[in-house]
C-alpha cells in the first residue's frame, strides 16, 4: 500500500467521538449519534414542548431558553435510525449550573426564580448579611430539565455536560 493510500485511508476514516459540546435530544447516543442521525428532522414536530430545533449542521439539538424538556421521549419515539431510543432517556448527561456574577440574588435582589421553577428541588438559597442569597445546587438531584435556566431572567444558569454510565461505559 503506497503513503498516499494509507493517508487517504487514516483521513477518511469517520472517527467515532462523543459529541460534548452540543444538547441533543434526550435519549441520544453519546458516541455516534452523528453517524445514525439522518437529519430527517422528525424529532423537531415530535417534542410537545417545541424546545428541539435544527442546527447550523441540520442536526437537532435542545434549546432550553424555549422551555423545559419534560423527558417524555416523544422525540426519541420518532427516530427511526436509533440516533435517539427511549431507553437511553435516563442517561441525559446535562445538569443546571449557576454562574454567581450574573445572578441578582447574589447580588441583593430578591430572586428566586430558578428554586421556585425546580420540581426536583435540586435548587435552594443560602441566606447571607446584606440582603444576599447565594444559590446551592444539588448536582444529585438536578435531572437537566432546564427549568431554571429558562425561568432565569438574567441567564444565569446554564447546562454543563457531565459523565454518564453510557459515556463511561465507552472509555
């Protein structure tokens, strides 16, 4: 094999990787999802909550300043490739975080926005002199839903991806 076919052959290659950077649909392969998702779009109509939309590559990812995702997997029942399964719905590897320097109760306004949006009750206030409370999140109670980041009215709050059992499960 000649240096000119093997390069071709090692940059042609599709390199499987988790996509870490992008909120997909609940249910999506961490790895992969790329290489399963046709694009077709028919998880956008399918999400009640019309929080999926298309990205600038045509694929779908969750935005979460339209509203919560209520994990009800309607999305993932209508992929037809297995890029979304409703069985992967529990692995959402997003969870809420708060960035204190925008945050008006940090900064002595009376907000609570996020703690009152949380049905899980991952979000509570540490009261402190001067008016202040500072948010305390429960990383283990947070299901990623994005309540909070879409009640925030100064945004706040955001999803960080953390590791999941399907990511680990792949190193």
């Amino acid at each position: 094999m000649s240096q000119l076919t093997s390069r071709r052959a090692f940059l042609g290659a599709r390199l499987l990787r988790e996509d870490t950077r992008s909120i997909r649909p609940p249910g999506a392969m961490a790895v992969g999802f790329g290489d399963l998702c046709t694009r077709c779009g028919d998880c956008v109509p399918a999400c009640p909550e019309g929080i999926i939309i298309i990205d600038a590559d045509g694929y779908p990812v969750v935005e979460l300043t339209k509203g919560p995702c209520t994990f009800c997997g309607d999305c993932a029942e209508s992929c037809a490739t297995g890029a979304l399964a409703r069985d992967r719905l529990t692995d959402w590897p997003w969870r809420a975080e708060i960035t204190g320097g925008s945050c008006l109760s940090m900064q002595g306004v009376s907000c609570r926005l996020c703690q009152d949006s949380c049905e899980s009750d991952a979000i509570r206030f540490d009261l402190r002199l001067g008016g202040r409370a500072n948010p305390n999140l429960d990383l283990d109670t947070c299901i990623g839903c994005g309540a909070c980041a879409h009640a925030c009215p100064v945004g706040a709050i955001k999803l960080e991806r953390h590791a999941t059992q399907q990511s680990e499960d792949l190193q």
